[in-house]
C-alpha cells in the first residue's frame, strides 16, 4: 500500500507551499545519495520524498491528489506513477532547492547536472474533446514542435571528428568563484555560458545546441470518463534530452467542450425536456434524445414543472471505477397559446365541475388567462 504524500514529507494536509518545501529540502539532505553512498534504503526514500513534494508542491496536482489519493495523480488520467527512475532526475527538476550544499546544483559536484546528460524538458499540450468521446474514450493524433537529439553530432553538439572540451576557464565546473572580502559567490561560468564545456567545432546541423527543433505527431489514446481538467501524462515524449540525457515529458490537458444539450455534474448529466400540459397532467411516455441515441422516458401523472425525470445509467462513466451516471431530465410544461373551440369547452366544463370561475370568453386561450 503506498504512503500518504502528507505523511512522508511530514506535514499536515493544511500546509502552505513554504511548509512543503522546507519539509522536502530537510529530508532531501538527510537521504541525499552523496550523503548515503551505496545505500538502496536512503536513495528509496530519496526518491519517495522527490515524489511527493513533486505533487503537494503542484497546485493542480495537489488538488486532484487531496480528493482521489493517488489514483487522482497515477495512472494514465493522472502521471503514470512516480516520476523520478533515476536521481539524476531529481536533481534536474528540483536542483535550486539544494542549494550550495554537495557542492551547488543538486550535488555530485555540479557537474552532473550542468556538464553531464540533462533530462529534457517537459512540454504540455492543450486537447478538446466533446462530451460524446467521454462516454468511450478517445483516439487522436496530435501535432506539436518540439527539440530532439541532434542525429549528426549524437546531441553532442560537436562537429564530426571532435568533441566538447572542459572549458579553461572553469575548469569544467561550470561556475567561477569570486571573493569579496570575507565572502565567496559562485556565479555561472561567462565563458562557456554554465555549461562547463567548450564546442570548437560546433556541429552544423544543430549548431552546437546538440538538439534540432521538429515537428512531431503522436497518437494519444483518451480514456473514457475524462474530465475538464484531465491530465495525461505521456512518457519520455517530451523535449529530447541534453547530451545523451532522457527525453522530458508531454502532458496533455483535456478539455470537454460545452455541448448545448447537457450539462455535467460529475459523471451525470442533465438536460431539459418539454412535455405538454396534458402529459403533465395523465402522464405518458415520450421519446427523448441521449448521448447514446434515442430513448423513451415515463412521465409520471400530476407531473410539476422542474421536476427530475431520470434514465438510470445513461450518463457518462467513471473513470476511476466501472460506475456509469444518470440522465437527468427537469421537466418544462408548455402552456399552448391557442386552443381549438371543443379544447375551450371541455376545460370549461371541467373548470365548472370543480366550481372554478374561468374568464369570460374572448378569444385566445381561455380569454384573458
């Protein structure tokens, strides 16, 4: 059973984001792998705080987290389960919150994250769908531009037959350290821009980036039971990598659009239908439209306007359980303007039988009414 986000970081449900990351950046310290070489337990929890404070310190996430647990942030609908495979990740994401301890950027001296492979960037995608693809789910290309690996030079930037060199400026640190007076300030390298090495012979494709901008298409496969706000989380489609590093992340934000008909309320929807004043009066059945196609609803006898009129199960599904909604109808009596000679008698004479005094005669629906 996996542990309460909460709980690891050890803080209450009500926390503010400054509580969160102080909590992080304590335990983060204490389980560091530099802290606990060749220790599996501590880069565990390493990873398992990384985890949760990469989700309580999300708004969104936090959000989604707070009302399903973690079936509300893993998963398909919600980010494929942990994140962080390998600390190199870790320190990618959330190296500022390091520090200058370990030697500044997260650790390992700086150099891993500043001149060694870096994890690509994530990107995220906006999607709509309509209310229909809710009910089974959806498959759709999508189209989005995005910076891979350069195939010349291997994403190392260099041109064939060289290769990048530490820079002589900082010795491959990626950063110079200044005094002033008593004090000591690290700042990035103006040499080699931070990056620790120099590329003599850029590579001409990429230019020496070591990426190259492309358009990319992929096929993303919906859920059935989405909601405004869904997100998907698309592995390892993302930016590519920096210097051999693994590719970022695509995220995919669903948004459902308003479909004139229905609204939702959950996995319910609800919808109006009109029925005359007889209907409302004997009752019957009329024919009404769904999602799913035509259906037939019973309007019970002495039926009032606004009330709900439900077909069990014609709603939209859950996405976290086998549960399917209801179609709710208000019902919305409608008053003919003009009624024939014979229709004005009879509704007189039933007036007359329950001693009701109707208007007079001229014209129109029952005269003045």
């Amino acid at each position: 059973m996996k542990r309460d986000f909460y709980e690891i970081l050890g803080v209450a449900r009500e926390a503010d984001a400054d509580t969160i990351k102080k909590a992080y950046r304590k335990l983060a310290m204490q389980f560091h792998p530099d802290k606990n070489p060749g220790d599996k337990a501590s880069e565990d929890k390493f990873k398992e705080c990384a985890r949760a404070y990469e989700v309580l310190s999300n708004a969104e996430l936090r959000q989604r987290y707070d009302r399903f647990g973690h079936q509300g942030v893993d998963g398909p609908a919600g980010g494929g389960g942990p994140h962080f495979q390998d600390v190199g990740d870790i320190f990618a994401a959330f190296g500022d919150i390091f520090g200058d301890f370990f030697g500044g950027a997260g650790g390992r001296g700086g150099s891993r994250s500043r001149t060694g492979p870096r994890r690509g960037s994530d990107l995220r995608y906006v999607m709509e769908i309509d209310l229909n693809d809710v009910i089974t789910g959806v498959e759709r290309p999508i189209t989005f531009e995005a910076e891979e690996g350069c195939g010349d030079c291997e994403g190392s930037g260099a041109g064939p037959g060289s290769k990048p060199e530490a820079c002589d400026m900082c010795g491959g640190r990626g950063q110079v350290v200044r005094s002033q007076g008593f004090f000591q300030m690290a700042t990035p390298c103006p040499k080699c821009r931070g990056q620790g090495v120099e590329i003599k012979n850029p590579c001409k494709k990429c230019r020496g980036a070591g990426r190259v901008g492309m358009q990319r298409k992929i096929l993303v496969k919906v859920p059935a039971g989405v909601d405004n706000g869904t997100q998907l989380r698309m592995t390892g489609e993302g930016e590519g990598g920096v210097r051999g590093g693994p590719p970022g992340d695509l995220y995919v934000d669903l948004r459902v659009a308003d479909d004139p008909r229905f609204e939702r309320d959950g996995s319910n929807l609800i919808g109006e239908i009109e029925v005359s004043y007889l209907q409302a009066i004997l009752g019957g059945e009329i024919e009404v439209e769904t999602l799913r196609g035509k259906r037939t609803v019973s309007i019970p006898k002495s039926c009032q306007y606004g009330q709900q009129v439900k077909l069990t199960g014609e709603g939209l599904p859950s996405l976290r359980g086998a549960r399917v909604g209801d179609l709710i109808y208000l019902v919305r009596v409608v008053i003919p303007k003009k009624l024939s000679k014979e229709e004005e008698r009879l509704l007189r004479q039933i007036a007359d039988s329950k001693g009701e005094k109707a208007a007079p005669e001229r014209g129109g629906f029952l005269g003045a009414w």
